[in-house]
C-alpha cells in the first residue's frame, strides 16, 4: 500500500516562505526584523497557528542567513552583469497541443537557418512563443490560426547577462522582479536561459525599465567596489 505523502513541517513552510520573500530575507540576515510581527504575518498567510514554533523557526533560519550575505552576492552577480536591449518583439500564444509542437519543431528548423531567433515557453494550458515581429505572420501561420489564443505586439526584450555563478545565487530574478513592480513597471512576460534573466515589457516601460535595471546595475558595481 503506498504511503500517503508527509506534510511539511512548520519549519519547512516557514523557510519555503521566507525564500519567496527577498526582502524579508536580507533584513532577517541584517537582524532588521521583529520576529513577533513576522510570525504573525506567516501564520496569516500560511494559515498556521502555531505561533511558537513559527518563531522557532524564524529565529533558527536567521542564525543561518546570518552567516551568508545573501545580498551580497546577488549584488555581486549585478556588478558583473550587463544590459541587452531588443525591440519590435512580439508574444504568439497557442494551445498546448501536440500538433502546434510539432509544427513549430518544423519553424524551429527553418528559423536556424536563417538565424533567427524564437524562444518557446510551454505551460500547462498554452504555449508562450516569442519572436521578432518581423516573424508574427509565419508564426501565426505555421502554428495555424485556429490554435492562436492571443497576440501581443509592440513589446521590449530586456535581457540581464549574468556570470556563469548566477546559477548558484539565488533571488537574482526575484530581486530585479520586485524592484520593476516597485516602480510601476508591467511585466509581460520573463524567461530565464542559462545567465540570461529576460523581460518582455510594452514599448512604453522600455525606458523606466531600462533605466530602473541600469541604474541597479550601477549601484551593485559601487557598492561591491566599495565592500573590497
């Protein structure tokens, strides 16, 4: 008989929460945190009513965070990354069906031949392909038109090329993430490849977006110049 599946512990979720939080994080590792106030928001959100063993918990993860500076080395890695900028993109989203994977295995061969470049995001109801608008229609017509959900236009690849050690950091994308939604900037969309952290914008977030992620990028380099 299969062994039903163990529940997480209190300590489990509380650790799985505060990664989700960049921001609780860095100051729970900087002990700027009222641990009481803390609990009591997990609790709430978590539907937990243990409140001792949600402070446990906490504390226990602080005296870990404490020994690594985990925003200094997502600063670190900003320091070393670098901006790309790619206009004129659009989003093509399809179901997800066999039949439009195999036809866009048949687009993917032609557009390597011509160097074009296509990135395909494959969910649990759809599937995410994006392009050049320059390649709109073909995709369209390949994928078929009666598979199409939706087409977005008028979007801004932004890309942050990141050092190889950025897949061994994490909270980089969440960090940048969170500090796009500060500012008011929609996300339509991101991909993550490699040491590549993308986000597709509409044109008229390009420059608040761009300037918001130079301007980050700038800050990691002084700030870690500084630390050395």
């Amino acid at each position: 008989m299969k062994e039903p599946p163990q529940k997480e512990s209190v300590a489990e979720r509380t650790r799985a929460y505060i990664d989700a939080h960049p921001s609780v994080k860095d100051c729970i590792a900087k002990d700027l945190i009222n641990y009481s106030s803390l609990a009591r928001m997990i609790m709430k959100d978590l539907d937990i009513k243990n409140e001792e063993a949600v402070m446990i918990a906490c504390r226990r993860y602080a005296q870990k965070l404490a020994r690594k500076d985990h925003e200094g080395e997502i600063l670190s890695i900003l320091a070393d990354s670098r901006l790309e900028v790619k206009t004129k993109i659009c989003i093509v989203t399809a179901s997800n069906d066999w039949a439009v994977l195999q036809r866009l295995e048949r687009l993917f061969a032609k557009l390597i031949n011509q160097k074009a470049l296509m990135q395909v995001i494959q969910g649990a109801q759809a599937i995410t392909i994006i392009a050049d608008e320059k390649l709109r229609s073909e995709v369209v017509t390949e994928v078929g038109e009666g598979n199409v959900l939706k087409v977005r236009e008028d979007l801004v690849e932004i890309t942050v090329k990141s050092p190889q050690r950025i897949g061994e950091t994490s909270g980089v994308f969440s960090y940048l993430a969170s500090n796009l939604a500060e500012q008011g900037v929609n996300i339509v969309e991101t991909v993550s490849c490699y040491t590549d952290t993308i986000f597709i914008v509409h044109e008229k977030d390009m420059i608040p977006a761009y300037s918001l992620l130079s301007n980050l990028l700038e800050s990691s380099e002084r700030v870690t110049e500084a630390r050395h």
